[in-house]
C-alpha cells in the first residue's frame, strides 16, 4: 500500500507544483491629480511625468499621519484633493483639509504635522504639470 501512494501521489505532487502560475500585477500610478481650493481661488495640477509624479507621491510619504483630530478645523480656507491613477484601473483619493489634516478614500480624517503639510502649495507652483 504504501509503495502504491509512493508511485501515485508522489508525481501527483511534482506534476501540481510544477505548474506555470499566473503573474501577479503590479499597481503602478499612472497619473496624479492635485486640486486646490483656497476661498474663491482654485488651482488644478496634472501630473504624468515621471519625476512630477514622483515629487506627489513623496510628498504624501512624508506626512506623519497621527490619530483622529477631536475635531476638524473650520478656520482653513485651503483644502486638497489628491488623485492617484493607476494602470489597473483603480483610484485612491486623498483630502487635505488646510495644513493639519488628510483623509485616504471615504476613510477618516487624521492629524498630520503642519510643518509637513504646508508644503502641498509651494509644491504645485513648483511644478506646472501637464495641464
């Protein structure tokens, strides 16, 4: 019996796991979209090249994003809304809200460093974008 499960279930096994499988596709962003709201004014940037995308998506991992603010603050007149475009498809959007605050999706909105977050404006009259 045992031979038997040697010479049958063995090869089973190599034969399995000798299988080509399916590559696994890999998110890259495509395009990013910044629009700007300050008051009245507005501003929209956006980005396809590499080292402009680039730029936005270390500007959001520089952000130390912290808990959940108590509440949010009503004094900003600034607020973002970040797109990111990618080749699957998909599409994660950020919010800014002023310095202090960044929400991902529809998630909630957390506390970030405001030193670190006033950087959002001089970023986008650095770079002109595409449009």
């Amino acid at each position: 019996m045992k031979r038997w499960m040697i010479w049958f279930v063995l090869p089973m096994l190599l034969l399995v796991g000798c299988q080509k499988k399916e590559p696994v596709a890999t998110r890259v962003v495509t395009r990013v979209q910044v629009f700007c709201h300050n008051g009245s004014d507005a501003l929209y940037r956006q980005y396809t090249e590499q080292q402009d995308m680039r730029a936005m998506l270390n500007y959001l991992r520089l952000l130390d994003v912290g808990d959940q603010p108590e509440e949010l603050p009503e004094d900003s007149k600034l607020s973002y809304k970040i797109v990111l475009e990618d080749n699957l498809g998909g599409q994660t959007v950020y919010r800014q809200l002023g310095s202090r605050c960044l929400c991902e999706n529809d998630g909630p909105w957390h506390s970030i460093d405001g030193s670190k977050g006033s950087l959002l404006y001089p970023l986008l009259l650095l770079l002109p974008g595409d449009i």
